[in-house]
C-alpha cells in the first residue's frame, strides 16, 4: 500500500505565496507520475499541475505562469510552488500520484487534502 501524505496548506493573502509539498511512502517500485487537484466548496475537482516520471509537466490553464510543480525522487515527494495567489485559488489541494507498488501494481493513489485559503 502507498501512503500520500500533504503539507503545506493554510490562509495567505492575495498575491502572497505558499508552497504545498506531498510525500509518498510504503512499497513503491516506481513513481510514473505525480500531481494535484484541487476542490473548491460547492465546485468539481479539478486538475491543477502534473509532472511524469520524464519530467513533463503539464499545468491547467488556470494557473500557468503562477504555479510550479517539482519533484524529488528520492525522497518520493512532489512539491508545488503557488505564487501570485488569487482568492478563486481557495480550495483543498489534493496530492495525486500515479505509482507501482511491490507486489501490487500500478495504481493511482491520493491524499486527504490540504487547505488553502487565499483573503485578506
């Protein structure tokens, strides 16, 4: 089993900075890809950022330019660099990772969430 864990999260103000990370840990054989989504209340989760094994990163259009997603392989943690934030990104930021796992396969696992708040 993998175990996807966030951090990170909590009430910043508008144009102000947060820097979100997500650490993986169990039986991993190997990290193809990990990302994040975020849900605001009363909204649809929605995809944020992603980064492959390769090392490419794709960003939903939301947020290009404002975030950057990076990744440390050998410490199985995927981070995620929120700047200029705006209100409209207030939501729970999910870690996402799609991961073989001894013995287990390959699967896509998530965390419980982390919350941003983003007001003044």
């Amino acid at each position: 089993q993998v175990q996807l864990v966030e951090s990170g999260g909590g009430l910043v103000r508008p144009e102000g900075s947060l820097r979100l990370s997500c650490a993986a840990s169990g039986s991993i054989f190997s990290i193809y890809a990990m990302g994040w989504y975020r849900q605001a209340p009363g909204k649809q989760r929605e995809f944020v950022a992603v980064m492959t094994d390769g090392g490419i990163t794709n960003y939903a259009d939301s947020v290009k330019g404002r975030f950057t997603i990076s990744r440390d392989n050998a410490k199985a943690t995927v981070n995620l660099q929120m700047n200029s934030l705006k209100p409209e990104d207030t939501a729970v930021y999910y870690c996402n990772g799609d991961i073989g796992v001894f013995g287990r396969g390959r699967r896509d696992y998530w965390g419980q969430g982390t919350q941003v708040t983003v007001s003044s």
